[in-house]
C-alpha cells in the first residue's frame, strides 16, 4: 500500500525521484499515466494489470466507455528507474500534468500520484472543506471510516 506526501523536483531532462519506500512497492518496471485531475497515475505492474482487465470489461458501444479508455491506456507508458532511482517522464505527461519544477508525490492505496505543487495546492485546498461532505457520502456506499 502507498501512503504519504512528499516534495520532490522535477529536472530539465523530466526526471524526478520517487521516495525510496515506493520504489521498492513499485518494482524495476511500473506504468505511468494520465491521472485524473492532472495528475500522473503510477502503478506497479500488478495493479495495472487489474485495471487493465477492469477497464477491458467496460462495453465498447458506449462512447464513455470508450472515450475514458482511450484516455488512459493512450498516456500509458512503461518505466524503469536509473541508477539514481529516478524516473524520466515522458514529455506527453509533463505537459499534461504540468510538471515543470517543484512536484507532490502522494501515495493513495494501490498507486502513486505525481503532481505539480501548484495545482496539487489548489485541489487540496478546494476540496478541504467538502471532506466532511464526502464521508457522509461514503457512508451510503457502507464505507465506515
């Protein structure tokens, strides 16, 4: 399981460092994606073949469906880490996510987020005061904190 927030910097050549203690979980090799919220999505590889069967099993005919599929496998990519422990993003999701210097690395359960400190900030700070919202939320899903 990943967990925790770290700050990291992103080089002129797109690589940055993940905490040592999720490059262990993630392995030699892991896929890095579009995220949601214009973020990069990190997943071992044995987490991404569950979301890949998952995603799979989504019906073709609708648009949606399609469209969110599209989405994510097209900004996938496998990486390996350098003798550093660093990754280099590819330029397609640094733009995407906006990655240019100061950078947040989350873990949230079965994946690594990667974010620009910016735009990480601003969420957080957005959604601070609906947390309280969204476990109430939860609650009608029999999800009890």
């Amino acid at each position: 399981m990943f967990m925790g927030e770290f700050q990291h910097s992103i080089d002129d050549k797109g690589r940055i460092t993940i905490p040592a203690k999720f490059r262990d979980s993630l392995g030699t090799t892991f896929v890095v994606t579009r995220g949601l919220d214009h973020c990069l999505f990190v997943y071992p590889l044995s987490e991404w073949e569950v979301l890949e069967t998952k995603l799979k099993a989504l019906p073709l005919m609708k648009s949606d469906a399609r469209a969110f599929t599209r989405f994510f496998f097209s900004g996938a990519t496998e990486c390996e880490w350098d003798k550093q422990g660093r990754v280099n993003l590819p330029a397609n999701l640094r733009d995407y996510a906006k990655l240019e210097k100061e950078c947040v690395v989350l873990g949230v359960s079965n994946r690594v987020e990667i974010w620009n400190r910016e735009t990480w900030n601003q969420y957080f700070d957005q959604s601070e005061d609906t947390f309280n919202e969204i476990a109430e939320k939860l609650v009608d899903f029999n999800f009890d904190l």
